[in-house]
C-alpha cells in the first residue's frame, strides 16, 4: 500500500498525458500524499483544474511564481517527496533531465531533489529509436532514475512500434516496487563477480578483454536492493560501487578466485566477470624494450576457472551457482554446453559478436540457460537484466525454502 506515501507527479507535454489522470486518481486510492507540477506542454493536453480536482492539492507550474515561492518554494517540492514520477515523460523532456536543465519549474525541482526518480517515457517510435534518445536514457538509468515502459502498439500519431506509455497499473506496480522495496532476499548472502581482469606482461602492459562492469555491478546491487548481504568482486572498472554491497577490487583471475574463497560460504554466486583464460608465465620485473629484432614470445597459461571452482566447492557450494557465457556464434548451444562442463545452475548466454555492442554498452539480450531449457529475454538495459535475475533468484530460494 502506499498510504502515507508522499509523491510528485510531474506531467510533461505528449497526448499520453490523459493517462496521468488515472494515474492521479488511482495513486489517491491508494492513500498517497500526491502534489502535481504540470509543464507548458502538458497544458496542452490536460488542465490545472483537472489535477487539481483528482488530487485534491495546487497544481505547481510557475518557476518565478512569487506565490508559490513564498508558499511551497521548488526546494520543498524537491524535497517533501518520497518518489517523484514523470509520466508521461517527453523526448524532449528526457533530455532536459539527462542535461541537468533548469529553466522552469519541473525541471528546476529533479536537478534539487536528491529522491529517486522514475519516468515513463512516451512518444513517437523513431523518437523513441533515435540515438539521441537512446543515450540520454542510458545516461538516466546510470544516475540512477528508474523507467518503466514504453510498451510497443499503436500510437498516437496513427504509426504502430514502442513509444507508448506504459498503462497505469503498471506505473503503479513501478512505484510500488521502489517505496514498498522487495527484501524477499533478505537473511541470504550472495557473491557477485564483475568486470575484467589484467594479467600484466610488464608492469605497464597486460592481457585484458572489453568488458565494462556495468552487468556485474547492477546485479550485485540488485541483488542488495532485495535485502541480501552481498559481496562484490570486482576486476578493474569505472563502475560506481553499488549501494549497500561490500566491494573487494581485484587486477587478476588469480586475486578473483582468492577474493570469491574468501567470501564464501554464500547462497548464491553470480559470475558475471569475464575472467581472462590466461596469464603469462613470468611477468616482466621491468618494461619490455622494443628492439630492431623480433618481437618477445609470450609463454601463457590458463588461468583458474572461476566459476568451476564454485560450482565445485563441495561443501561450501553455493545453493545457486550462475554463470555469464559470452559467445559469438552458436551462442545457446555453447552456453549449455559450458554450463554442463562447469557445474552451475543457471548460465546467462549473451552474444558478444562485433555490432551486438554489449561488451560496454547500455543493453543486453539473454537467454537463461537450466535443466528446464532455453529461456529467451527481451533486449533490455543491464539494469533491467539486474532486476530480472534477482527476482528469478529470490523465486527460487522461495520454492526451495
């Protein structure tokens, strides 16, 4: 329920933003202390007094308004709010947010508030697919605003694809999961592998691969945001440190294995690092010189399987041991087979093939892998992909307990 709950509706320009009158009503039955900010361009499409009735409270639209200023400045309604909701949330809208704007009231209030965020994008398909926007989003999701929808179907402008917003019961059921958070993970503890490793040749060159981190950390803060205790292992990235996780920074495979020994005994282990498969025997003490002859030999050797090793550990095995399989080519088929030869539960498939843009990008398309099949997911934001397996774990535990 969200009785007590305090909001901010803020209802920016789309003729999605009739739906934002549902949504006001239904948030009022639900018990929730709700104040409206509504901008010039969703005047156009609803009224001051149409909020203003469902709500029960002033509807705010002027930044330089002395009397509101004096009555409930844009620093209170940025910080009275528990969620502050965009819906609908314009293309143009979106960009103001993801460039820290602030010329009038709406945006004035998200760039002082310090509360979470969540938006529900609305508008025209190839709006929605353009670059621009594409990027702005990822820029969102990484501050840490949340986005619920679009969903795909026919649109307003008479063009059928995604741009539509979300339906109000799933806004509601978005707003529900961020102030009513979901701690069914609560009492388990869970490890989670991230990023690369650099296996050094010399002390200024090593062996490393493509990958950014930013699928480790959101599960392992997904994973916290449940309410287990978890621990991440994190080879070297750019990454913010997810929230309420303890994080353990790594540079080989060999200090990963070591640092995941440690952590044990844990319920669950994700092995979402892409480990490096080898090392080279007998790093350099001193930088490698180039010289006129031929280039040095690199003597490698495999590295330590990781995720073998968990899904292995006898009596310290994880309850559930899932692992990530970046593939290129017949990327199902080797996924299972990988999940088989290394002893994990689950195994994530993810096709990393040049153009996929996976390795360092904003989106990831999976397939989790069991004894049951092959599941296919949506393309979704690595965040997204977070959620969804921590729900899927939480399920589990739930069946087995």
């Amino acid at each position: 329920m969200l009785s007590g709950k305090r909001l901010l509706l803020i209802v920016s320009g789309g003729i999605a933003a009739y739906k934002s009158l549902d949504l006001v009503r239904r948030l009022k039955e639900r018990g929730s202390e709700l104040r409206c900010i509504l901008t010039s361009g969703g005047a156009q499409f609803v009224t001051p007094l149409s909020l203003s009735s469902l709500s029960g409270e002033k509807v705010y639209r002027d930044l330089f308004s002395l009397t509101d200023e004096s009555e409930m400045g844009h620093i209170r309604l940025a910080r009275d709010a528990d969620l502050i909701v965009v819906a609908p949330a314009s293309a143009d809208f979106l960009a103001k947010m993801a460039g820290g704007l602030a010329g009038d009231l709406a945006t004035a209030v998200l760039l002082a508030s310090e509360r979470p965020v969540l938006v529900a994008p609305a508008m025209n398909a190839a709006m929605w697919r353009h670059a621009a926007t594409r990027r702005n989003i990822a820029l969102l999701e990484e501050q840490g605003v949340r986005r619920v929808g679009p969903e795909a179907g026919d649109l307003a402008c008479g063009e059928v694809g995604e741009g539509r917003m979300a339906e109000v019961p799933d806004i509601m059921a978005a707003i529900e999961e961020i102030l009513v958070p979901d701690t069914s993970l609560s009492g388990h503890r869970a490890l989670v592998t991230s990023g690369p490793t650099h296996e050094p040749i010399d002390p200024v060159r090593y062996i490393a691969n493509h990958s950014s981190g930013k699928q480790g950390h959101a599960i392992a803060g997904a994973l916290a945001g449940m309410g287990a205790e978890t621990t991440l292992v994190s080879g070297p990235t750019s990454q913010p440190d997810p929230e309420g996780v303890d994080v353990q920074r790594v540079e080989t495979a060999a200090q990963m294995l070591t640092a995941c020994q440690s952590a044990l005994p844990v319920d669950v282990a994700v092995c979402a690092a892409a480990v490096g498969d080898w090392k080279v025997n007998g790093a350099a003490e001193s930088k490698l010189k180039k010289t006129s002859g031929a280039p040095p030999i690199l003597a490698l050797s495999e590295n330590p399987d990781i995720l073998a090793s968990l899904g292995q550990a006898g009596n310290l095995r994880p309850a559930l041991v899932v692992g990530f399989a970046a593939e290129t080519e017949n990327v199902v088929e080797q996924a299972g087979a990988k999940r088989k030869a290394k002893g994990c539960d689950w195994m994530l498939a993810n096709d990393v093939s040049a153009g996929t843009g996976t390795f360092g990008g904003d989106e990831n398309t999976v397939q989790l892998i069991n004894n049951e099949g092959a599941e296919d997911w949506p393309t979704m934001t690595k965040p997204q992909v977070a959620e969804r397996l921590a729900r899927r774990i939480a399920d589990y535990f739930s069946h087995a307990a």
